[in-house]
C-alpha cells in the first residue's frame, strides 16, 4: 500500500473550472483522490459522464496505481450504491464528496483575469451541462 501521509482528500471539477472550454469536446468530469499540499497526489481517480444507450451515465475509472487510494474511500463507496443504477449528475457526485470530507481544489476563476468573452465561453458550457442533465431527468422520468 501506498504512503499517502500528508495527503488531504480533494477533488478538481474539471468540466466546471475556468478552463473547461480547452476540454470542451471531452466528457464532463471529476477527478479526485489524495493530494499533496506541494502539487501531486499519491492516488486519483474519475467520475466521467458519458453517453450510455441514450443516457448520460456516472462512470468511475482508476488505474492501479491508486487502487490503495481508492481503498481508503469506503465511505464514497457506500454512499454510491446508495444512490445504484440512479445515474446521478456531477452536482450530485460533488455533493456526496463534500459529505464525505473532500476539498474542493478546482479553480473556478480564471488566475490572471482573462476575460475577453472567456466566461461567455463558461457559461455556454455550463447551460450545455445543465442542459444534458435535465434530459437525463426527464429520460429518467419517463422510465418510472
């Protein structure tokens, strides 16, 4: 197992940050996992979204390397089979990270201030999520 000493629980909201629209034609996602304060982590792991049979379904990838990561998040584990088969949306997912004492580290301002018509860009892409989420309730509704 891996040392993660020093390490916190947090995660970047990748599709959500200042710089989503450089990702604009990847799927949403979160990454999280342990972090160092310095920069790097000793595990990290994805929450992607992707298009599954005509719904936008969670998606939970992680390499080897950060399986003895992944081992120390029991609770995140628990608190999504609780929510099994629900396709629950990245608001969703953060929320459930929060509960279970993960930081949030994603930038959501852009550091040197750029904006000329880059959070147009943002907002663009954050009615497109919004937007793909509400199909994904209705889709849901209309199942039950």
């Amino acid at each position: 197992m891996k040392n993660h000493e020093g390490c916190k629980r947090a995660f970047y909201w990748s599709s959500r940050a200042w710089h989503a629209n450089a990702n604009r034609n990847k799927n949403p996602t979160i990454m999280f996992g342990m972090y160092h304060k310095d920069g790097g982590t000793s595990g990290e792991m994805a929450m992607e979204w992707i298009n599954l049979g005509n719904k936008i379904t969670p998606q939970l990838k992680c390499f080897d390397d950060a399986w003895s990561a992944l081992g120390l998040f029991t609770d995140i584990i628990k608190e999504m089979a609780n929510v099994d088969s629900g396709d629950i949306t990245q608001e969703q997912f953060v929320e459930i990270l929060k509960e279970c004492s993960f930081e949030d580290l994603t930038e959501y301002e852009d550091p040197c201030g750029d904006d000329d018509g880059k959070q147009l860009e943002r907002n663009i892409k954050d009615l497109e999520n919004h937007l793909e989420e509400a199909k994904i309730k209705l889709s849901n509704m209309g199942e039950n």
